[in-house]
C-alpha cells in the first residue's frame, strides 16, 4: 500500500498544486494555458517519439492492446448513454456526451504520468500504441454520435460521414502528438538511432512532460468547477472510474495481454474523464456544465480509484 502511495498520490498532488497556484492567485490560470499548450505541442509529443523511436516490440501486434481497451470504450459509453437518456430523462445528446465523458479518459495529462511512474518503459510503449488511435476514434466517434443525435432531434442538418472525418483528419494531421507519434515510427521502421547529444536533449523536455502535464491540469480545472448535475455528473463519474476499467482488466485478462500492457491499458483507463468532453460539449452548445462537473468531481474522487486499481493490478 505504501509502495502504491508513493506511485500514485504525488500524481493528484501536483494536481492540488495547479490549482491551488490559481485559487491563491499566484499564477494565472492562463499562464495554465499556456503551460498545457507546452505539454500538448512539445513535450508529450517528444516523449511519444522518443518512446516508440527506442521501443523493442518483440514483434507484438497492436491489436490485441486496441481491442481491450476499446471494449471498456464501448460498453462504458453505452451505459452512460442509457444512463442519461433511461434513468434521468435527458435527450439524446446529452446522452451522446454523457457516453464520452464516461469513457473518454484522461490519457495524456494523467494516464502517461501515472502509467510512467507505476509500470515504467514497458507500459510507456503500450501508452503509445493506444495514443496511436484513441484521439482519432474518439473524436470522429464523438462528432459523429452528436451529429446523429442533431439530426434525430430535429435540430440543423447533420454533416455526413466523410465531411465530419475530412474535418477531423485535417485537424489530426497537424496534431502535435499524432506527427510525435508518426516521427518515432517512422525512427523505429529506419532502425535509425538517434544522435547521442539530440537524445540527450529531447530527454531532457519529454521528461517535463509529467509534471508540467499535471500542474497545467490543475491549473485549468479552476476554470469548470461543479456546474449543478450532481447526481447524473456522480453516476457518470462512477462508470468512467470503475466500470471501464473493470471491462478493460477483463479484455485484457481474456485476451493474453502481458501483465504490463494489461497494468498500463486498466490504469490510463481508471483515470479521470479528460478535458475533451468538454470540448465536443462547446462544439455542440449542450451538457457544457454536465461535463465541467464529471471531470471535476472524476477527477477528485479519481485518488482514491486509481490508488485502488494500482494496489490491485501492481
């Protein structure tokens, strides 16, 4: 247990830390901004492309990986769909969003911290295989369900298929972790190793990814606060920190994973819900204060989840 506190609570503290920089008013939550932008566009992508670019494989096939996790995705997003839309009477996008914010983790400010301090390199590369896609699907997955949901409630015309993924490919390609991503791949494909002093350099930035990612983090959720919704916000919060990763330890478990992939896929996904539900909620004008509220109250209960998951699985 001892062990585990270590791994896990200085990940939430520097969280309390970011906030508590803003609410004391000693920085300003745009320098937060500003901090997670650093994290965004330089740091996380130069620890993605160093990570894959020194990554043995063994050969492994990334399907498998993709496979466990986004079962928990799928079964966690339609649970949280019927919640809102069954149990508390909400339309059909606030449905949609309440399904995102039930499985759309965390992964880059949280996940990578957690799963580098607690698995290690191992479980750093299984984080860069998922990172590979989870953007992608999520968000072509989000926009589409939500255009759906438009259309059904006869709100303005829903895009098509290929006008929303021309869209969201456009913006993903010039998304700094997917060139991070795509620059170490094609490193690991040339077998080119990379210049000692370069190295050393890049290194030293992807290794201020973690912390910067957290206080950044802790910085911005001054911005949400608890918009009302209390209790759908509680019950989506409940799914996103202990239905999905319960799906994906079982994925996994069936699926042969390694106990290092199978530790890095149910950590990132125990995780709190990620700033990105909120964005497809603004996107869409609705349930912007239902997603304010999950990730701030997933993200203060999640100290003690993740710290349960970890005394499980490690």
């Amino acid at each position: 247990m001892t062990t585990v506190a270590q791994d896990v609570l200085p990940i939430f503290i520097l969280i309390l830390f970011g906030w508590a920089l803003v609410r004391l008013k000693i920085l300003t939550a745009e320098i937060g901004d500003g901090l997670g932008d650093f994290v965004f566009k330089v740091a996380v992508p130069l620890l993605l492309l160093r990570t894959i670019a020194n990554a043995d494989f063994h050969g492994a096939s990334p399907f498998r990986l993709w496979i466990a996790y986004f079962s928990g995705v799928l079964l966690t997003w339609i649970v949280g769909h019927l919640l809102a839309t069954r149990v508390f009477g909400r339309d059909q996008k606030v449905g949609v969003l309440a399904g995102v914010s039930a499985s759309f983790a965390n992964n880059v400010f949280i996940g990578l911290p957690l799963v580098e301090r607690t698995v290690g390199p191992e479980g750093i590369v299984a984080m860069s295989i998922l990172l590979a896609v989870h953007l992608p699907l999520m968000m072509i997955a989000g926009v589409l369900a939500m255009e759906r949901a438009e259309q059904r409630s006869g709100g303005r015309k829903a895009a098509g298929v290929l006008a929303v993924s021309k869209q969201v490919g456009g913006n993903l390609v010039r998304n700094p972790l997917i060139i991070g991503l795509a620059a170490g791949v094609l490193l690991q494909l040339l077998g080119t190793p990379v210049p000692a002093l370069i190295d050393g350099i890049v290194a030293q930035v992807a290794g201020m990814a973690a912390p910067a990612a957290l206080i950044s983090l802790g910085m911005t959720l001054n911005k949400y606060g608890m918009a009302g919704n209390v209790r759908i916000a509680t019950g989506i919060s409940l799914l996103k920190l202990g239905l999905m990763p319960a799906v994906v330890w079982l994925a996994s478990t069936l699926l042969g994973l390694s106990p290092q992939w199978t530790a890095a896929l149910v950590l990132t996904s125990s995780v709190p819900t990620g700033i990105n539900a909120w964005l497809i909620a603004n996107r869409f004008g609705v349930g912007q204060g239902l997603a304010a509220s999950v990730i701030t109250l997933s993200t203060a209960a999640g100290v003690a989840t993740v710290s349960l998951w970890a005394l499980l699985l490690l």
